[in-house]
C-alpha cells in the first residue's frame, strides 16, 4: 500500500547561540526531532498533538522541504522530501502562520491569482480556480474579495491562506495550527473543509493543533509529540482508553456545614485513590473520585457519604478527554498525577 | 515552451505586485517622480556652497543641474534593481510570503532575475518624463534626444545589473545570513563604484579598478562620455560594451551558485519563515 506521507526517524537539530556578555557566546544545540516515525494514508487527517516546542511545525516544515532534516527520511507521494523537494511541492499545499503570508496592498483575489502565477497555473485557469477557492471558503460573502490584505480580520486572513494551500488542488495538505486565533465560524468552516477534503477527496491532511476539542472532531488519527519523539498514536478513543485511573466519579453533595476536609480524607482511605474538591459552595460541594475502574467504587462511595449525614444531589462518571491524555503523556500536570 | 510560459507568468504576477503597490502607494509615486529633482537640487545646493558652478562646468564640459537631475535619474534606475533584488527576500520573510516563494516551482535565481523587471519598466515610464522639462531649459531641441539617450542607458545599465545583484543577494546572505542592513552598506559603495555622480573616468585607478567590476559602470561611462563630448576611440566604446556585457553574463552562473547555496543553508538551517 502506497502512502501518501511518510517519515521514518526523523533527526533535526538546531544550533543556536547563547550569550554569555557582549561578546561571548556558546553554542547551543536543540534536538527538536528525535528520530520519529509515521505514515500517514489517502483520505486521513492526522493530528498532530503537542505542547510548544515539541516539533511539530519542525516536522511540517521538513515534509513541506522547507527544512532539511538531519537525519531520517521523508516522503510525500512517494517523493523524497530532500532529493525530490521540487516534485514534492508540486503535490502538497500547506498553511502555516494563518496571520501573515501575502501582500497587504493586494486584495484577497489580486494574492490568489499572484500565487496562482508564482505556482505557474495558467491566467484563465488561475482565474477560474481562484473564482471555486473564493467562494468555497465563502469569502466573497465576507467581502474579501476586493478588499486589500492589510485590512483583513484574522478569519478572512485564515480562508485566504487555506484557499492559497488548495490552489493546485493538491493530494496532500500540510496544516499548521490552520485554526489558532480564529473566529468560531471561520474555524467551523476550517475543519468542515478539512473532513470534506479528507473524506471526499480523498486527500491527505497533516493537522497540527493545540486545541484538543479540535484534534477529536477533525482527526482520524492522532499523533502525541512531545519533545520530539512521538509519545503515543492512535485514534483519539484509542488514546483515551491507554489512560490509566483517569476516569472519575463526579459526585455533588449537600454537606449541611459538615466538615469537607473529614469527608476528603475519609473517602482517600476507603477508596484507594485521589479525591479532589473541584467546587465549594456554601452548602454544596463537588468531589472528583480518579479511578480507572468507576463502578466498582460506586458502593463504597455513596455508603460513605451517606453513613457521614451528606445527601447527594448528583452523581455520573466522566470519560477522559483527549486533553487529559494529553496532558498525562507529554509529562504534563494532569489530574492523575 | 513550458518554462517560458512559467517565466511570464511570474513576470506578470510580479508585474501587478509592482504595479499595485506604486499605484496604491501615493506617497511612493510622488517620490518616485520628484525624486531626480530633489536629489539634485540638495546635491547643487550643497556642491555650490562648498564648491564652484564654473569650475564644475569647466571640468565636466557639462551645467551641474540638468547633469544631476541626469545623474540622479540613472542613480534611482540602476540602485532601483539592487534594491529591489536585495530588499525581496528580506521583506518576503518579514511578511512570510519567502516561504511560498520557496515552495514555489520557479527556480529561485529565475525568480530574482525576474523580480527587478517590472519596477525597472515602471520605474522608467514614469520618470522618463520628469526628465525632459529640465533638458529643454537647458538644451532646447536637443532635449528629447538627449532625454531618450539617457533613458535608454538607464535602461540597459539597469538591466546589466541584475545578475551582480543576484550575486550580491547570494553571497551576503549566504555568509550574514538575510539582514535588511546589508543594503545600507552595499548602497553607499555602489553609489561610488558605479561612476554615477562621479565619472569613471575622472576616478583614482584603484577605484576605477574596482568600479570596473561592475557591469553597468562601463555603459555609464559610455554614457558621460558621448553626452560630454570626451574624445573616445571607436576600439574603447566597443571594449566599454564588451567588457559591460561579458560581466553580466560571468556573474549569472555565479548567481545562480551563490543563491542556491544561501537557499540550502536557509533550509537547513531553519531560516526559511
């Protein structure tokens, strides 16, 4: 089976330098990839997950030949990311840093039909095709048709910009952070596009983003990088599920001027696991039970609150979310921990 | 056939960059126009205070005015291309067009031998014009050929031009990396060495040296030495093109080079934003 992106232990390091006075300075060496590895097919959107400094722009950059790795290898279409850079951008489109990237004096068609040119898309054809784009990402009922770049709001600059990575119709779509910043509905119509794209289509999509709730609705995959190696892969129910005793027992109680802290300590030792006030009210109060087995502590629970005097008023049980296992795989502080 | 098809449509979308961004610029069109003059006046001004009109008459053959007014057009012409090679990716990279350029399927030495094109054919419609009032004050009916001679050297020391720049473009980024500084530098220099305000060959033989390395110098000469009647054989005009010519085409092949070794070390390096 061909696939349409793959990188195999991907190397990138970056030297940099670090001042130590006017003069001196020594040199620092980044590893931002540490040999990762993926593949990514026809008609998927990949995720990729990380918190800042991870790589992931760094792995978007090296399969947009943007960047040179320093070790490892890449292909998209079954061309080398470095030895075949030329053909590799004729199949990929790619969107990084939705706030700039074109020039403010021209409109929003004016850019299109300058980078159809740049792509070497013929005048009738550029014009016809920038015509689709522009409507398709509804910017024309924006009024950004006509108006020039530098008056742009964020939302517009972003469907420009991913208008831009479509000009060519390509089979693969490179995405860094196409959402960050924007708009509720210019980041709706974002994703639809991407999942139509993908599902559609037929296209590839490699996905960064930061936000989780994103990465579950538009990805059919994930990939969790942190540090540059890929800590966990999957799709995001497949991930949820590796996360150990991080289902909970949500559980509201009336506690009568009770003493909370008695109650607290008291479950911990019943239970067996962490318990956590996440909200006090005067005569209410909201207890998180971590668990990765809910059911079986259900008993032990509402025996123990109600043998103290405390009434429930609720009770259910939280599934993970992706940015709990997000958090909980990248080293972060999660509730788990 | 294809590769010129891909070369004149990036020409024309670089066309309507440049024409949109003058257009819609006031400012920019304004100074453009009255820019030979205003040069000129402050370099006269301050020339005349130091100096003597009649004795730079008497060493040029040639009244300070219209020739700086001259001197300062052909100046705008020909720094204009190096401005615009040198200035290309820096302003790109602080927009983030550079990194679409990249991943472009131009031939990026293509691209900024192309870059100047538009601004140099723009640039010249517009300011042709502005020239002419002053050399009719000053030389009546001979004003208009005078006028097309000093566009069409423009023009062509301009053009001669482009591949030096590239080179330049290539090698200064490639050892200092993209610095918008490096124009404040190779400016003032080029200023001199290109035989502009001060004719080549009035120069120390060290600098005309130096100044020889430089294709639109010798055209330039050329140019001073028809319009002020310095006695010239037919053998030194023809070495003046030939030498002008040969070194636009020697420097292709090494702009080609130094650009793409600027581009690898970006890509590399990570530069490419």
């Amino acid at each position: 089976m061909s696939y349409a992106v793959v990188a195999e232990g991907l190397v990138k390091r970056y030297v940099t330098k670090k001042r130590l006075g006017l003069f001196r300075s020594i040199k620092e060496v980044i590893d931002a990839l540490k040999g990762i590895s993926f593949k990514v097919n026809y008609g998927e959107v990949v995720g990729l997950l990380g918190p800042n400094g991870a790589g992931k722009t760094t792995t978007i950059k090296i399969l947009a030949t943007l960047l040179i790795p320093d070790g490892g290898w890449a292909s998209v279409c079954g061309f080398d990311v470095v030895k075949e850079a030329s053909k590799v951008r004729e199949v990929i489109g790619v969107m990084l840093n939705v706030e700039k990237g074109f020039y403010g004096k021209l409109t929003g068609e004016e850019n299109l039909m300058y980078f159809a040119s740049l792509y070497g898309i013929p005048p009738n054809e550029a014009r016809k095709r920038v015509r689709e784009l522009i409507e398709l990402m509804e910017l024309d009922k924006l009024g950004a048709t006509h108006k020039v770049y530098e008056e742009f709001s964020l939302g517009m600059k972003a469907r420009l910009s991913f208008a831009r990575a479509l000009l060519r119709d390509p089979p693969v779509l490179l995405l860094d952070e196409p959402t960050l910043g924007l708009d509720p509905p210019s980041a709706r119509r974002i994703r639809k596009l991407v999942k139509d794209l993908a599902r559609k289509e037929g296209k590839a999509v490699l996905y960064t983003t930061h936000n989780m709730f994103e990465a579950e609705i538009v990805c059919d995959r994930v990939l969790l990088i942190d540090k540059g190696r890929i800590v966990a892969e999957g799709t995001p129910e497949e991930l949820k599920e590796r996360l150990p005793s991080i289902r909970s027992l949500v559980i509201k109680l009336i506690t009568h001027g009770a003493n909370r802290d008695a109650l607290i300590t008291k479950l911990r030792v019943r239970l067996g696991t962490d318990v956590k006030l996440v909200e006090s009210g005067d005569d209410v109060i909201t207890l998180k039970v971590l668990t990765s087995k809910p059911h079986d502590l259900l008993n032990d629970l509402l025996s123990t609150v109600m043998v103290m005097g405390y009434r429930v008023v609720s009770l259910r049980i939280e599934e993970p979310t992706l940015e709990d296992v997000f958090i909980y795989l990248t080293g972060g502080v999660s509730e788990s921990s | 056939m294809r590769v010129l098809k891909n070369l004149l449509n990036v020409f024309r979308a670089e066309f309507m960059l440049t024409l949109t961004d003058i257009t819609r610029r006031k400012l920019l069109l304004i100074t453009m126009i009255a820019y030979p003059y205003v040069l000129a006046m402050f370099i006269v001004l301050i020339g005349s205070s130091v100096g003597s009109y009649s004795s730079f008459k008497l060493r040029l053959g040639m009244d300070p005015i219209p020739f700086f007014v001259m001197a300062s057009y052909l100046m705008m012409t020909v720094l204009g291309v190096i401005d615009e090679v040198l200035w290309r990716p820096v302003h790109d990279s602080m927009i983030g067009t550079f990194t679409y350029v990249i991943l472009s399927p131009i031939n990026r030495v293509t691209f900024y031998l192309i870059v100047p094109l538009p601004r140099l054919a723009l640039s010249t419609l517009l300011n042709a014009p502005t020239l002419l009032p002053i050399m009719l004050i000053y030389y009546g009916t001979l004003a208009l050929l005078i006028t097309g001679l000093v566009v069409s050297f423009a023009l062509i020391s301009a053009f001669l031009m482009i591949s030096f720049s590239v080179l330049v473009l290539g090698t200064f980024y490639y050892l200092l990396g993209q610095n918008w500084r490096l124009l404040n530098i190779v400016r003032p220099l080029l200023l001199i060495v290109t035989g502009i305000y001060y004719p080549r060959y009035l120069m120390p033989l060290t600098l005309k040296l130096i100044s020889t390395l430089l294709p639109s110098s010798s055209t330039v000469e050329l140019l001073y030495r028809i319009l002020l009647n310095v006695p010239t054989t037919t053998q030194y005009v023809l070495s003046l093109i030939g030498v002008a010519t040969a070194l636009a085409l020697i420097y292709l092949p090494l702009s080609s080079l130094s650009v793409g070794a600027w581009v690898r070390k970006s890509l590399i390096r990570g530069e490419v934003s």
